[in-house]
C-alpha cells in the first residue's frame, strides 16, 4: 500500500528527506491552492502537512474522508481545527523542538538589541547620521531576568543569560524548586517577576489561561523602565495595555517578534522609538527549518505505519520515559478493551480500567486511551482511534472511570477492565509476563493464563469429568485445530469457564455442536 501525502505550504525540501525517500509513500507539493482547489484534493490523502500559510478548517477535514494525520511542520497549530480533527479522529503533530535553539537564540538577540538599541542606531547611520548620545543603552550584567515560561526555549534562554551574569526569577506552574535549584535561578511568581525583572520575557503557549497573561495590572506592578520581550505567542502580552505603558513611562522598551494579529505592519506599537519588532522570525533559521520539517516528516511514517509517536497535539503527550515503560502494555490494553466488551450481552453504562503494581507510578493516560479505543471498536470500527476514543465514548454516553490499586495479585503490573450493564458487571484481567508477552490472567472470577490470539472460544461450563475431551473431540469434528487450552474453576464441580485459542474462526454448526454437549451453558467466539 501506498500512502498518499499531501504538502500544501513552502516546507524544507531536506527536512522532507524522510518522506522523499520513502517507496511507501508518495509526497504530492502543491502549494497556494485556493480553499476550493484543496477541498478537491484532499479526500485522496493520508496526511497532510503545512506550515501557516494553510487553514485546515473543520470543513476542509470533513472533506478528507482518508486523511489520518496533519503534521504542522513548526511548533504553533492556531491555523488548524483541533476539535474538528479530534472528533474525525485526525491526528495532530508538530514539531515542538525544532525550534528550540533558533527561537532562544532569537530572544537574546532581540534582548541585547533592545539593550544597546541595535536597530535605531545602525537605522540612523544609514540616514547618514552619526549619533552616539540618543543610543546610550544598559548592560545585561547584574540585571534580573524574569523568565515567564520554563520549558524548553525559557531554558535555554535562561542559560545564555547566566552567561551575561544576570540573575534569574523565573515562573511555570511545573518548575520545582529542585529543578530551579539544578538551573541556578530563582523560582518565583509572577509577582515576582513583575516587582524584580528588568527584563521580562514570556515563552508560555497561547491559551485561555496565558492570552492578555501580561495586561494593564501586571503593567503597574512593575518596577519603573522595565523592558518586555516577546518571541512566543502573540496574545500574550495585552498589546494596548504596552502601549499605553510606553507612553507612560512605565516600560523602557519592548522587544516583539510575534503579534496577535499578523502580518502587523501597521500597528501602532511600530510607530514607537522604543519598539524594536522582527516578523515572526524565532523559527526562521536554516537548522531550525529543516529540523521541524524532519521531524514531522518522521512522526507521519511512525503514524502512517502503524508505529508509536510522541508530538501529537490533540492527545495527551507523554515523556519519553514513561512511553518507554507503557509501550509494552498498549497491545495489551487494547486487546483487553475487545476482549471484555465481547463478554457483556447488553450496552454497557460504565467502564472502570483499573492498574496496579508499577504503572500506578505513571500516567497511564495514553495507555487508558489503548483500552477504550478497543472497547469501542469493536462495535464502531475505524470510526474510533486513540484520538478520538475518548470523544466517542462521550458521543455514545459512556462514562468511564480508572482507577490505581496497591495489589497487582503477585504480578509486577495489573490491568483490569470492569464493564458494567443492567444485568451486572463482567470483568477481565492482564498482565505482561517476561518470555511470554501479554497474557490474559482473569475473567470475571476465574483464573486462566492465555495469549490475545485472534480466535478465542469461551466457553461456560459445570466441571465435570470429560468436558475438555468432549469440547476437543467436537472441534475436530469440524476440522478446527486447538492451539492452546485453558480451564478456570472455583471450586470442584462448580461453575468452570475454557478458554481455547483456535486456529480459525467457528461457525453455527460448532456452535450448534457444542451447545448440545450436556453441562455447557454459553459458548461465546471471541475475535481480536
């Protein structure tokens, strides 16, 4: 098979290597279409990708009944419909470290140019004039910094200051105080910040929580001739409320490489000495180009074939660490979710997955994700996927629940998933076994020890002498071989359950066959 892909906006031609040189996929570059021309296109593609000159609306992905993933070849995704992609069960990803040292790189610049005012001095020299006292700047050395906005870019910009001997406060809701320790800065608030920094530059995502983060209060709590920095989001820093600070004073000078709304030629904060403004450049390096362009190229394949990824957007992201441990266990999951709702003869009202042993020591967010996405697609198909599958359970009024336990019953890791329906509740248990792989362990009450094969037999029984010879002489009868058998029971002559992974699957004649065998009560086919 031969995956289609399409790239809709000027991308990296050498970041698009991975891709290129792929003979499973075929890269079409059609760039400047019109919203008409690509809503044309796109029901014959797999992927697509763009930068931001494309507005993937929830129209367009409506329109492309093949499409499986967008990659945004750079870190924002604001020019793409993330709810409508969730709900078309449309991966997202970008690349998120491409731009890292470029974007960190370009703040410092822009904060040493705001500094010594690079930009009208060297603009006045080619005005013919020859001017050294409208120029005097402030040095960095023994300024406080204040970072809003730890993660990747805010680190590296921190290091680069440390190396101008500038003291740094800085402020994330994730930053601990051993890590600040670690980075040999301060951890603050953003009060802090405000009433500190002489130079406070932002590197936080746009959201409902950051956008206008840096208005006209956060304006007044800050120390006189401050200088404000911005190469992350616009929208960020309330651009009128700077405004009204530069003219009054308040600020000394702002740095910006993004707006809120671009282009911005005209805004009024260019008409200010004290602005000095780049386009939107913190990405705009050869390496930087290259590097989001093939990483998004890379994470398409992994995608594309089947295999695990790490940047997509509209699903929770996990650490590298933890996909490392959880990895392992997603087969696992999934086939635990078909498994249990093939067990439940009426629609089910709740889910409850449930670990124990080691995994309660990680998020398994993406692993429940596993889970439900086989739960419900056995039922809904292709329509669910581990991007959606928590969208559909909303859209069919499936609550689900999970839960952590300190008991794993002698087993390093436990999952467990519970269904409930009118007429009760049916449970099944799994575990990982070294030299072994996954393994079912549990049904309901019952102790077993069997592989996820494709074709399974379950089949409830009384236990009495004879039944497993019975059971094996009548799928010989049809031609049907046994791969592996397992039988559960509570107690001797009780209630028993069998377990048998066949090599095909049965038909109504097997079923006719072994239901007249005396003592058995329900025969089920299960298919993974």
């Amino acid at each position: 098979m031969t995956f289609q892909i399409l790239v809709s906006d000027p991308v990296n031609q050498e970041g698009l290597e991975p891709l290129l040189s792929n003979q499973e996929v075929n890269v079409d570059q059609k760039t400047n279409l019109s919203e008409e021309e690509l809503h044309e296109l796109i029901p014959q593609y797999d992927a697509l990708i763009v930068r931001s000159q494309t507005t993937v609306t929830a129209s367009l992905i409506e329109a492309a009944s093949q499409l499986k993933v967008i990659g945004r070849a750079g870190v924002g995704v604001d020019n793409i419909d993330l709810d409508a992609a969730t709900e078309n069960g449309v991966i997202v990803v970008n690349a998120p470290d491409g731009n890292t040292m470029s974007t960190a790189e370009h703040t410092f610049a822009m904060m040493m140019s705001l500094a010594r005012h690079i930009p009208q001095a060297y603009q006045s020299l080619m005005n013919g004039k020859w001017d050294r006292k409208s120029f005097k700047g402030v040095e960095l050395n023994k300024k406080t910094l204040g970072i809003v906005g730890m993660g990747r870019i805010g680190t590296e910009v921190a290091q680069r200051a440390k190396a101008c001997n500038m003291s740094i406060v800085a402020y994330d809701p994730f930053l601990t105080e051993e890590r600040a320790q670690k980075l040999g800065i301060s951890k603050g608030t953003l009060d802090d910040i405000y009433e500190q920094a002489d130079f406070i530059t932002v590197h936080t995502p746009l959201t409902k929580d950051t956008k206008h983060m840096i208005d006209e209060q956060a304006f007044a709590k800050m120390k006189n001739g401050v200088r404000i920095l911005n190469c992350a989001r616009g929208g960020i820093i309330e651009e009128n409320a700077l405004l009204e600070a530069i003219e009054d004073g308040k600020v000394a000078g702002a740095a910006l490489d993004v707006f809120e709304e671009e282009p911005a030629t005209h805004h009024p904060l260019l008409s200010k000495p004290e602005v000095i403004a780049t386009p939107h450049l913190g990405a705009s390096t050869e390496e930087a180009q290259t590097l989001v362009a093939y990483d998004v190229s890379e994470e398409i394949l992994r995608i594309l074939k089947g295999e695990p990824f790490k940047n997509a957007v509209n699903m929770p992201s996990i650490s590298s660490e933890v996909r490392e441990v959880l990895e392992p266990y997603y087969y696992l999951g999934e086939k635990l979710g078909e498994m249990a709702i093939q067990l439940v003869l009426e629609a089910p009202t709740k889910v409850t997955i449930t670990y124990a042993g080691e995994l309660t020591d990680y998020d398994t967010s993406s692993l429940t994700r596993n889970v439900m996405k086989g739960l419900l697609s056995y039922h809904l198909g292709d329509k669910v996927n581990v991007v959606n599958t928590f969208h559909m359970a909303k859209s069919y009024n499936l609550s689900y629940s999970v839960e952590y336990s300190g008991s794993a019953q002698d087993f390093t890791n436990l999952i467990t998933v519970s269904i409930e329906t009118k007429r009760g509740t049916r449970t099944i248990s799994g575990t990982m076994l070294t030299g072994y792989g996954p393994r079912i362990i549990k049904i309901d009450d019952y102790s077993i020890d069997i592989a996820p094969d494709t074709h399974l037999l379950y089949i409830q029984h009384r236990d009495t002498p004879g039944m497993i010879g019975l059971v094996g002489t009548t799928l010989g009868k049809h031609d049907i071989n046994i791969a592996t058998m397992q039988v559960g029971r509570k107690e001797e002559g009780g209630d028993a359950i069998m377990m048998l992974a066949i090599d095909r699957p049965t038909d109504q004649n097997v079923f006719h066959d072994l239901g007249l065998i005396e003592n058995i009560t329900s025969v089920k086919d299960i298919h993974l």
